[in-house]
C-alpha cells in the first residue's frame, strides 16, 4: 500500500494537518486550542483520525478535561505530569503522575486539573456520545444541567477554544 505523506500547513498558532496521510510533528510545532486554563492538542488540527484519535490535555487547577459524558468507543488516559480527580461513574478517584485510566464504552467520566498533564487516546468507530448530568461530577463544573446528546446543549456557558500557539507548559 502507498500511502502519501499529508501536508502540514503553517499557520499564526503552529502546524495544521491537512488531510490524510503519515507525518511527524513534534507538539510544541502544533496549533493547540485555550479553553480557560486548559490547553488541548489532537495533533490533526481539523482532520479527524479515522480510527484512533490522540492528543494532549494541560488542565490548570479545578479546569475539566471535557463535560462529564460517556462514549461507544474506548478511551486510555495516560497522567504524564502533575496530579488531578477523576470521575467515574458517579465516584471521584485521585489521579497522580503515571496513572492510567482504562475507558470502556459506555463509562461516564471527566478528569478535572489540578494541574494536571494528560495523554488521551481514543477509537474513532461510533460518533454517539451523551453528556451526563450527575453532581458528583457538577460539584466540579463538569456536568450538564441535564443529560442530552446535544453537546451545544451540554457546553452552554463553557467558554468556546480559541486557537494558540504552544508557549512551553509541557517544558
């Protein structure tokens, strides 16, 4: 099988992918998206991997990872640097450096900063995805006022990402 090497498009915030494709990119190099404190790559930029998707979560004291929700699909979380909560199914764990949270299908969970650095990964196969409402993980701001599917609906009031350029919180 050939297949071509996708380009990589410099842009104000960093390297974007465009399309598909192998390629090699260091994350420093790529744009990454501000939420609050939390800065996220998933190294595609606006391609989204067909099969598995992967990227780099830096979340600042208290900042969720994501709304509290589960998926069809699972997802490995890989703490690389600093400490945080997990919550799953309705239970707060602590997560310390080199901690890995397995995901099956179907779990409900969100990891909040503390801070805390975090490599995720996760398949691509089923786009279904429900956001919980649960006050376990609402005490963190994490969750939805009520259980939906919409995600419009689930990240009202959240602050929209905004594109950046990396400046050194994985240094």
């Amino acid at each position: 099988m050939d297949v071509p090497e996708a380009q990589l498009e410099a842009t104000e915030h960093g390297l974007v992918c465009q399309g598909d494709g192998w390629f090699v990119v260091n994350a420093r190099d790529v744009r990454w998206d501000r939420t609050g404190d939390a800065r996220i790559t998933n190294f595609a930029g606006d391609t989204r991997f067909e099969q598995l998707g992967i990227g780099i979560e830096v979340l600042g004291p208290g900042e969720p990872m994501a709304c509290y929700h589960r998926e069809w699909d699972q997802e490995g979380f890989l703490i690389v640097r600093g400490s945080g909560t997990l919550v799953v199914e309705g239970e707060e764990h602590p997560l310390r450096q080199w901690d890995y949270f397995h995901c099956p299908p179907g779990v409900a969970h969100v990891i909040v900063g503390g801070p805390i650095v975090v490599v995720a990964v996760g398949a691509r196969q089923d786009d279904r995805t429900e956001y919980v409402a649960d006050p376990v993980a609402a005490k963190h701001g994490a969750a939805p006022a009520r259980t939906t599917t919409d995600p419009r609906e689930a990240y009202d009031g959240w602050e929209p990402p905004t594109h950046t350029r990396y400046a050194g919180w994985l240094d």
